[in-house]
C-alpha cells in the first residue's frame, strides 16, 4: 500500500508517546472485496511496514484509534499485536482508558455519498474550519493539531479526561455548540465524535471515496500545522466555557416587556434595519441567521455573527469574538431599537451620567460638613427603591476571587490590596485590570505615584503579551515586544483604560484631579491607586498627624466610591513584620483596614511563608489549601464585609514565560486584541 511514510511516521510518534499503544484498523477493498483488518501497535516502524506489506489495496481507507486504550499488555497479547490482520476482534469503548483529542471533524453537509470532495468544496470547508480554529483560540484552547482529511478538516484539540459518561457528555455539548455556531448549508461539526473508541483518518495514508474524476481526486490526508504539539492539554473548564456559550434564550423574559411581544418577527426586525443576512440554517430548536456585519465592531464582519431565532419564541445574538462576549440580543436589538424595552431598563452606563450633585472634589477635600439635600432617615420603601442596592460586580477575572465575593469588585466599595514589599502586588493588579478590560466593558482608571504613564502602560504590555513576548538571547529577563504587537495591545487598552500622566506631579492635589477627571470625564467603575504612600507624603504638610489625614483620605475615597458608584482598589504597604503578615501590619492608621470593606493581601508561597504560616497556626494547619501547596502565590481575603470571609487563601499561578497570573497552571489566556494577529496556519 502506498503511504506517505513521513507524515505517517511524525505523527504516530508523537501519538504513541501519549498514548503507548495504537489500534491501526483497515476498512477498504482488496482485489474488489471488502476487507477489514486491525492490528496493535507500540511501535512506529513496525507500524508503517505492515501497511507497506498491504498489497492490492484499491480505495476505502485506513484509521486509528484516537484516544488512549487501557490494559497494553492485555491488548498486545492477542493476535493482531504488530500486524494486521482480518478479524473482528477491534477496539470497543469500554477498553479506553481515557480521552486524549476532542476530535473537531468539519465536513461536508448534504455531500453525495461515495464521492471525494471538490476543490470548491474544500475551500468552503476551510472557511469555516479557520473560524473555528480563531474561535477557539479566543476561548483560549493551545493551538491545536490542524489536518485535511481528504475531503474535509480536522482539528484536534488535546485533552485529558477519563472515559466516563458525564466526559463522553462533555465532549458531545462542547461538539453541539460548534455545531450550532458553525455548521451551515454547505458545512457540518459532526456531533457524533464524542465516543471514546472514536477512529480517525490516519495521516499520511490516502482517502479513495468512489471513483476518481477530472473535478473530485483523491487526496492524501496529512497534518498541516502541529500547533503547540502533543503535550498542550486543555483543561476540563475550558471545555465547559464553550458549553457556557450555548445560546440561550435570554430574550423570552424581556420580551415579555416590550409592548408587541406577540407580534416580533425576526425576519421583519431585519428589513426594518436592512441588516443584511448571508445565511440561515436550521439548528436544534430554531434558526440561525448568520450576519453579514457586527454592528458593535466592523473588524468582527469577516466571522459573521449570528442572531439565533428560537422556535419558543426567544432570540439570541452571538458575536464569536471576545470584545462582544457581553452583546446577547438585547444589547444587539437596542442597538437598532433604543427604545425596544421598557425605558427603565436603559443602557447598563448610562445610570451613571450622572446623578450626583455634589463636587467630587469636596469630599475629597475631606469636607467633614453633612450634605443637606441627603436625608438622615430613610423609610424601607425607599432604601428599596434606590440605587445604591443594585449591588453591580465588577468580575476580576480571578475566578475563586469572584465567587467568594459575590460576583467581584462591588461598585461602591472600597478594597485595600497589601502584601509584604516586592511581593507582586502590582503585577496581580496589572493582571486584574487586563482581565476587567477583556471580559467587561468597565472603564479603569489607573493612578501610579511611583512609575510613569510610560513605565506603566510597558509594565502592563508585558503582563498582556504572553507568547508574543521575546526574549533577548541569552538573558531571560530582558523582554520585548515587536512593534505590530505592541500597537495592537495599545489600541487595546484604550478602549477602558486611562492612566495616570504621572509627569505633573504626585501627592494629594494630584490625585483630587485624577479621580475627579476618572468619574466625570472618564466614566470610570474602577479606580486603582497605587499606592497610600505616594500620596500621604505630601499630606504630612497638610496635617499635624499623618495617621489623622490618612483616615481623612481613606474616609474621602471611601465616600467618593459609595456615592459616585465606582470601586477604588487602593494599594497600602504592610510593615516590615518577622511574622505571616496579617491586617494588622497595615501600614498606617488602624482606621485605615476598618474603613476598608474588603482587604486582600497578596502572599508569595516561597519557604519563609510555609514557616511563618506554622509559627501562626501550627504544623497541621489547615490556612494552607491542602489542594494548591504547588501555587506561586495566594491572594488571601483577610476581610470581606458582604460575605464575611476571612483567612481564606485562593492560589493563584504565575508563569514566567508568558508573565500571566493564572487561575490555575494549565490556564490559557488569550485576549482580543490577538485577534488582529492570529496565525493561521493553513
Ligand atoms: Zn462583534
């Protein structure tokens, strides 16, 4: 049989480094009869020369399985060990071990059976398969294996997850929603290879569907890009988050408000605003349109959003890239229709323009005297009716943080952020700031009173430039980034962004005009001020005791958050302490960690803070998370006025490479403005 023996041979061996053993199974036609043959193989040479023994082979094809068989010994005591030969005795589901490839197998739809794709097909098949690929990427899968099969596309995705059912369920929502976004009349996302004995075309070897003609040859299946290899697990959560994006059909509920709920017809929503529509496919429970353009971003056109119409009555919009993960089809409807819902419900920002009718500046001022026009007492009605109770969150994108803090950084409040000097506050709050500017449409307004803007914004581009950060030979601490990159992080974050210009000067006068600048003229929901230092030495003029005007200032922020309805993050030093830092070693006022309504203090998880944890707590302390003693650093939640956590350690990960703070080791950040410089490889 005639084989590709290169392509074969790279790519067996890397397969058989994860998975030890590999069933090669035969499914084709010998001098016109059907034969089917398997053997087992641990080895790759011994592999490429029994299918190089094959003689007469005519059309049909030649598979492997995919995922990792259990019991090796077992398995190459039987017959077809090293060899190919007839039986039936194959590989079934219960012999996997586990799941090593979600298989992402993008074909034909409606394809006459027995026949090998045409060009013109394949260049549909493409187009969708780089969608895909872009998409994922986003969601922050590794770069996956890419192959044409012959007559279609394939994209494996390593994983590592045990056969069982709730996996095998996993794989077929995660392939269910591919196909729901990506499918259409020309293009299917099998949903079905989610089994766990799954067999794939081996590279290298020949797809023979029918006969051969001028219009549909046949082709070899090969492996065009290796991506990030054999080694790059994706991890269960993010299998999940794709599973998270099945359109739902959010609308049904605020429907329900507009006045012609009855009467909406998507087709006449879309002749009434000629948006214009490239295709419509049916799916599971409706219809998809795709769009000819994002009308939240022209750059986003060439992936066509979607609007899914369900037969329930529901719509939703979908846009795949990450800038749009927060437009639903409400935000896409009152694009074209400001005034579609009950006007109560306005625009998330607008709420803010502005209802306040006092001076920022005042407060900031440390004006003690009582605003006149706010009431002393309040009837239960009213506190219902205000809006200081709509407890909005701004999610951090530390997951273990959001949670425990009821969504995020609450509007409002006031959080100290403290850890022992040199410890990496602000490379966790650098990467709290690009996590809130990736997944919200927050606006954070950043005050450094120790680096400049310039300084700053680089520090930011090397905690954002992840792969694409280079190092100089030789010298692993030295980094930048090329020009096109730096450029696109840069537009980037001036979507959200507004740092401090730090050339005019530091202190207390400097900060008034920051933050009043950030609410009025930047809309800012976030306020970081690095740190209480920079700015009370130059209160010490101001005041006969420095703790007194820190109180002030802190006491100012803290009213300036709850009345303007942004959240300050403020950056506070501890004294040196020979102790497992706690609240108390706040540097400053004891005023100041009261006033606070979270405190968050960063440790870094090295030897001296393992001893300084047992000093306080013992040898069998139970502080440390038993789950997480290989994390570089724990984010403790030391007071948490909502929830009332306290010592509560969440680990977090660094890594040195990509210069990221993760959730956890196998996290993948990729962020929108890669977008722009996504590498295809095919
Ligand atoms: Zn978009």
């Amino acid at each position: 049989m005639k084989i590709d023996v290169k392509q074969t041979k790279n790519f067996l061996n890397g397969l058989l480094k994860i998975n030890k053993i590999v069933e090669i199974r035969m499914i084709a036609k010998q001098s016109g009869y059907d034969v089917r043959k398997s053997g087992y193989f641990t080895n790759t040479d011994t592999a490429i020369q029994s299918l190089l023994n094959e003689k007469d082979y005519d059309n049909g094809g030649i598979y492997f399985v995919m995922n990792k068989i259990a019991k090796p010994d077992t398995v190459m005591a039987r017959e077809q060990a090293n060899k190919l030969i007839k039986t039936k005795d194959t590989t079934n589901d219960k012999m996997i071990e586990k799941y090593q490839w979600l298989f992402v197998d993008i074909d034909r739809e409606n394809a006459v059976s027995g026949t090998s794709s045409s060009n013109e097909e394949l260049t549909k098949l493409k187009e969708v398969t780089k969608k895909v690929y872009g998409y994922m990427r986003q969601k922050g899968f590794a770069k996956p294996i890419v192959a044409m099969s012959g007559n279609g596309y394939h994209l494996l995705y390593r994983i590592d997850m045990p056969n069982t059912e709730e996996n095998k369920q996993l794989i077929t929502r995660v392939l269910k929603v591919l196909s729901i976004f990506f499918s259409n009349q020309h293009t299917k996302i099998d949903t079905v290879n989610s089994n766990p004995a799954r067999l794939c075309k081996l590279y290298g070897t020949w797809a023979k569907k029918g006969s051969e003609t001028e219009t549909r040859k046949f082709r070899e299946a090969q492996i065009l890009s290796y991506g990030d290899g054999f080694e790059s697990i994706n991890n269960y959560e993010l299998l999940l988050s794709v599973v998270d994006e099945l359109p739902k059909e959010e609308t049904k509920r605020t429907n329900l408000t507009s006045k012609n709920k009855n009467e909406f017809n998507i087709k006449d929503f879309f002749a009434r605003h000629n948006i214009t529509i490239v295709s419509e496919t049916s799916i599971s429970g409706g219809t998809k349109y795709e769009l000819a353009e994002c009308p939240f971003n022209s750059d986003h056109n060439k992936d066509h959003p979607a609007v899914f119409d369900f037969d329930s009555g529901g719509q939703e919009f979908k846009c795949f890239h990450n800038s749009c993960s927060g437009n639903h089809w409400k935000e896409f409807r009152l694009f074209y229709e400001p005034n579609a819902y009950d006007t109560r419900q306005a625009l998330p920002n607008s709420q803010k323009e502005l209802k306040h009718d006092f001076k920022v500046e005042d407060i900031l001022n440390y004006s003690e005297k009582i605003d006149e026009k706010v009431k002393a007492l309040l009837r239960p009605s009213e506190i219902f009716n205000s809006q200081k109770g709509t407890n909005e969150f701004v999610p951090t994108g530390f997951k273990e943080l959001d949670k425990l803090l009821g969504g995020g950084l609450q509007k409002t409040f006031l959080t100290i952020l403290t850890g022992l000097s040199g410890g990496g506050k602000s490379t966790f709050c650098n990467q709290m700031v690009i996590n809130i500017l990736e997944k919200t449409n927050a606006k954070v307004v950043y005050y450094s009173g120790e680096l400049t803007a310039e300084k700053l914004l680089w520090w930011l581009e090397q905690n954002i430039g992840g792969d694409y950060l280079k190092y100089d030979h030789g010298n692993n601490e030295k980094c930048y980034l090329e020009k096109k990159v730096s450029s696109a992080i840069t537009n980037w974050l001036d979507k959200g962004l507004s740092i401090y210009n730090n050339d005019i000067g530091q202190g207390f006068d400097i900060l008034t005009k920051t933050v009043v600048e950030g609410i009025e003229e930047k809309k800012a929901d976030i306020i970081i001020i690095d740190n209480l230092t920079s700015v009370d030495k130059s209160m010490l003029g101001t005041s006969n005791d420095k703790y007194d005007s820190q109180s002030k200032l802190v006491n100012s922020l803290k009213e300036i958050a709850k009345r303007c309805n942004v959240h300050i993050v403020l950056l506070v030093h501890l004294r040196k302490t020979s102790n497992l830092p706690r609240v108390e070693d706040i540097s400053g006022s004891g005023d100041i960690r009261n006033l606070a309504d979270n405190v968050l203090i960063l440790h870094q998880n090295t030897e001296e803070f393992k001893r300084r944890v047992e000093i306080e707590y013992g040898k069998d302390n139970h502080f440390i998370p038993s789950f997480s003693r290989g994390a570089d650093m724990y984010l403790e939640i030391a007071k948490d006025r909502d929830f009332g956590n306290k010592d509560r350690l969440i680990p977090l990960y660094y890594s040195k490479t990509t210069r990221r703070i993760l959730n956890d080791p196998t996290e993948r950040k990729t962020y929108s403005w890669e977008e722009k410089l996504l590498d295809l490889p095919f």
